[in-house]
C-alpha cells in the first residue's frame, strides 16, 4: 500500500517550538503597551491575544487603531523575532536528533504574522545551529486558513502511512487539523492555549496533552522509539 516505512512528524513552530509569548510581551513593551500574564493570555480568544486582555484591551485598541501604529507593531515584532525570540528548552536538541535519523521525515508549518514569516523562523532556527534546509518541508499558511490540508499534502507527498504520521501544535485547531488529516496529535499546553481551555472548552483528550515542553519532547521520542540523547 505505501512504498516506504518512513515516520512523519510535523511540528507547528509558534507557541510549540518557540516561546512566542515572551517575544510578543517584548513587542507591546517597547510600544508602552502590557499583554498580561501567561495565564491569562492562554485563556483569550485570539482576537485578545494581540491586542492585550480585558484590562489592557481599551488602552492596547486604541493604540493600534491606526494602520501605522499596528504596522510598527508588527515591525518590531519582526525585530523581536529576528534577534531575541528562542526555542523552548531542549527543543533544539530534539529537532537536531530528528533531522539526523534517517527514515523519519521532519516538517514545519507556520502562521508567524511577522514581515517575511519563513526568513524569521530561519533566523531563530540559526541561533540554535539549526538549518532550516535540513527538514524536509517547511510551510506558511495564512492567516483564516487551517492547517489540515498542508499536514495532509506533507503525509501524500511522502507517501507516508496515516499510522506513521504525527504532528504536534499547541491550540485546538492544531488538534481538529491533525486528526483531520489522519495523523497523531501531539498537543502543548504551554504555548497558546492553556490545558483546561483545550480540555473544557474544546475537548481535546487529556491523553494527547503535553502541560510542559519536556513533557512533549518525551513523548514524541518514544512514539518514535528514539532514545534520549540520541
């Protein structure tokens, strides 16, 4: 039926892979604008996520009202990004490992809203000696687009089994995109989203949760019969 054994995984890079939380804390500081605690920001919809909480809303909208104030917004989180944003903890040696291992093909897909969204990522990956050339595909969908067809032309593309296949995110769309297009959901609840919105509100399995990085990084190593370190 398919004419390899190869392993898929694909990993949203925002809020999954990089810390973008603190990098958009950094970008509404230096235009005088507060974005709230953690907490509190993985509970917004997304709408309030960028424009600040419910406290921070009136101020933060007004802010942002014109096209120059969210195109600075937007400039410098680009800045931010290209000389501050990190990869969470050991997410850096995981997807080093990845790359290396032959038989397992690695991809990346996006929303960055920053200008040139896929030279930020590669810019990022650098500072963690990660060539973004070395994983097999790497895709920006826009904004208002889900993810499931991507995921889904990346597993056809390879001709890798569905059973094979895994893609990890950090929101319950990453969740509804996976299982959509017939992979293995791998889900954080670290990034955007926190565990109880994901669970309560959009029902995602307590089973597929992964309340902090190193809990996700273990997981997909297992899935994949990799030792730590490897």
């Amino acid at each position: 039926m398919y004419r390899n054994n190869d392993r898929l995984i694909v990993f949203d890079v925002d809020g999954t892979l990089i810390d973008a939380y603190s990098a958009i804390v950094e970008t509404f500081s230096r235009h005088g604008m507060e974005l709230g605690d953690l907490e509190r920001f993985q509970k917004r919809h997304n709408l309030f996520k960028y424009l600040g909480g419910i406290k921070e809303f009136p101020f933060n909208l007004r802010k942002q009202l014109g096209k120059r104030s969210r195109k600075n917004i937007l400039s410098t989180l680009t800045d931010v990004y290209r000389d501050e944003a990190k990869l969470y903890p050991g997410m850096a040696n995981l997807l080093r490992s990845l790359v290396a291992i032959p038989g397992i093909r690695v991809g990346l897909v996006t929303r960055n809203i920053t200008n040139e969204p896929m030279l930020m990522i590669r810019k990022v990956l650098s500072r963690h000696d990660i060539d973004l050339d070395a994983f097999d595909f790497a895709v920006h969908v826009p904004l208002g687009e889900e993810k499931t067809n991507a995921l889904r032309s990346a597993r056809k593309s390879f001709d890798v089994n569905p059973a094979r296949s895994y893609a990890c995110g950090d929101e319950h769309k990453d969740f509804t995109s996976a299982t959509a297009a017939g992979m293995h959901p791998f889900i954080g609840s670290y990034g955007f989203e926190d565990y109880t919105r994901l669970t309560q509100k959009f029902k995602v399995p307590e089973d597929v949760i992964s309340r902090t990085p190193e809990d996700l990084i273990s997981r997909v190593l297992h899935a994949l019969d990799i030792e730590p370190n490897q």
